[in-house]
C-alpha cells in the first residue's frame, strides 16, 4: 500500500481534527478540577467559589490558546 494514498491522508487528518474538541474540554476540565482541588483539599472550603472559578476561567483560556494553535498549524 502507497504511504502516501488519499485514505490514509484522510484518516490522518480526521484524527487530527478529532483532537480539537477533547483538548478544549481536557483543558476544561483540568482547569476545573485543580481549582475545586485547591479550594477544599488545601484551603479546606474557605474560598470555595473563587479558586474553582479562577482556574476555570485558565482552561478556558487554555482551551482556547490551544484552538488558535491548532487553527494556525501549517500542516491541517
């Protein structure tokens, strides 16, 4: 089989579209989960919305960051 046929092209490609939406919730997720993480394993409860919102609000950045760098890759 040819290296370089149009299916195995295309089946690159989907996987490497596939990967757009689970990096943006992984991102998503992490960033939630760190700041639920530090608001009640370390501060035990006493900052409970802000930590959670705070971190939040980095995956989504992160998220996004990561978007903007796969929307400007060369190769897709």
């Amino acid at each position: 089989m040819n290296p370089y046929s149009p299916r195995r092209d295309l089946m690159r490609r989907l996987a490497d579209l596939s990967t757009i939406g689970l990096s943006f919730a992984a991102s998503v997720f992490v960033g939630f989960g760190m700041g639920y993480l530090l608001d009640e394993k370390v501060f035990h409860g006493r900052t409970t919305p802000w930590g959670m919102m705070i971190f939040l609000g980095l995956g989504v950045f992160a998220g996004f960051r990561t978007l903007y760098q796969l929307a400007h890759r060369k190769d897709l």
